[in-house]
C-alpha cells in the first residue's frame, strides 16, 4: 500500500457505520489498516456488523449508540478507548431526517429533532475526542450538498448540513494549531436506505441523473475512499474544507 494512505495503527470510530455510506467508510478505513470503532442506534446491526468484519480479519469494536443521547455518544467514545487506547480518526456520519416536504410546514419536534441529531451530537462528538488527537488526528463530518444548494423537500436536513459545513470551517480554525485537521464530506444523491425517498421516486430519480454529468446516481464505495484520503497523510495540508462528492451536479 502507498504509504501516503497507510492508516496502520490507527484507530477510527464511525458513528452511523452499520449501512449505506457510514458501513463503506468504515470498511474502507479498515482495510486502510485501521481498527474499527463502528456505531448504531440497532444492537442487531452491530453485530452483524462486527461479524462480517471480523471474518474478513478487520479489528473492529461495534456498539450500539444513539447520537442524540449524550451518555451512549461519550460511552462508545470510552470503550473505544479501553479497547485501544487512542482515537485518531473520527467519521460523523449520524444523521437523521423525520420530514419530508414544504419548509414552512415542518413541526418543531422534527426540526428540533434534525439538529439535535446532525449538528448538537456532532459538536459533542468533537469535544469529547479532538483533546485526545493532536498528534495528528482527522475529524471528518458527512455533510451533503444539500447544505449546499437549495431543496423544496428536505430544506431542514439542508440547512443542518449547512450548519455542520460551517461547524468543520470552525473547528479547523482552533483546532489547527494543535495538530489536527477537521474536514467534511457532502455527497449528493447517493442510493442508501436513508435517501430512499429521494431514489425510489422515479421521476425525482430520472431528473437527477439527467441533471449529473456523470449520469448516474451515487452509490456507498463512492464516499468511503474520500473519507480514506481525508483521514491520511495523503491529506496533510488538507483542512476546513468540504469535498463535494455529487457527480457534478453542483457545477451546473
């Protein structure tokens, strides 16, 4: 392996890491050579999880964890410490989005619900394990390109990942100077059990693939290379930035 993406002796934790984009990442890093701290709110998912990882020899650790619940976000962030020791790399993946439509009609519970989610849990996750990384630690958010251009049905999540976007540019900034970098990922319409909505709807789906100029939809392999570079040496000089992984749709 190049060394410049060589994650030997690394330690990752992936909250979200049982489907979709969240359980590429967390594969991807691992067979970078990183150990594996993967995360979801199913206890059932986790460990089906952690068996398929450890039959393909990963080292992995797999708890369930609800984001939004504080005590369960810090206890996954201490057993990956008890188990390693260390957290060098971390994936904010967890997301929720309980709504679907007009902006304006949105209940308080679902709005309150999407930022307690998307943006509290991942400043919490980042207090809880940025002090221990500065000997060069990665924090990476999943943000989207919905943080980025308008949508006319799920205007909330977009806004949260806006907010997340500027989150990581905040954190940079002070978090910089101690050794570590904090960068985001925003894919664009990527085929997971999360987006069903979006995907399963074949007129949304056909005029988005016409709208990409890659011509398709994006699948879970796509972003978790993207979170392997960001995570290495590769990615050095790399920080506060928001890598728009979207097939191109956001140039046009």
């Amino acid at each position: 392996m190049n060394p410049l993406f060589d994650l030997g002796g690394k330690v990752a934790l992936v909250t979200g890491s049982t489907r979709g984009i969240g359980k590429s990442i967390a594969e991807q890093l691992a067979l970078a050579g990183a150990k594996v701290a993967v995360s979801s709110r199913k206890a059932e998912a986790c460990e089906e999880v952690r068996k398929e990882f450890q039959s393909n020899g990963f080292e992995v650790l797999a708890r369930p964890c609800n984001v939004s619940r504080k005590e369960e976000l810090q206890a996954l962030v201490d057993a990956t410490l008890e188990k390693w020791g260390r957290i060098d790399i971390v994936v904010a993946n967890a997301a929720s989005n309980p709504y679907y439509g007009p902006l304006t009609a949105i209940p308080d519970e679902a709005f309150d619900k999407i930022f307690a989610n998307n943006v509290k849990s991942v400043l919490w996750l980042a207090a809880m394990t940025l002090p221990g990384m500065t000997k060069g630690g990665s924090f990476i958010v999943v943000g989207s390109i919905g943080g980025l251009i308008a949508n006319t049905v799920i205007g909330a999540y977009g806004i949260s990942k806006a907010a997340d976007h500027h989150l990581v540019r905040n954190l940079a900034a002070e978090w910089g100077p101690k050794n570590v970098r904090v960068n985001a990922i925003a894919p664009g319409l990527v085929k997971t059990e999360f987006a069903r909505a979006l995907w399963e709807d074949e007129k949304r789906r056909n005029e988005r693939i016409q709208a990409t100029p890659l011509r398709r939809l994006g699948e879970p392999r796509d972003i978790g290379g993207i979170a392997v570079f960001l995570a290495s040496d590769a990615a050095a000089f790399i920080t506060g930035q928001c890598i728009v992984a979207d097939g191109g749709v956001t140039i046009l």
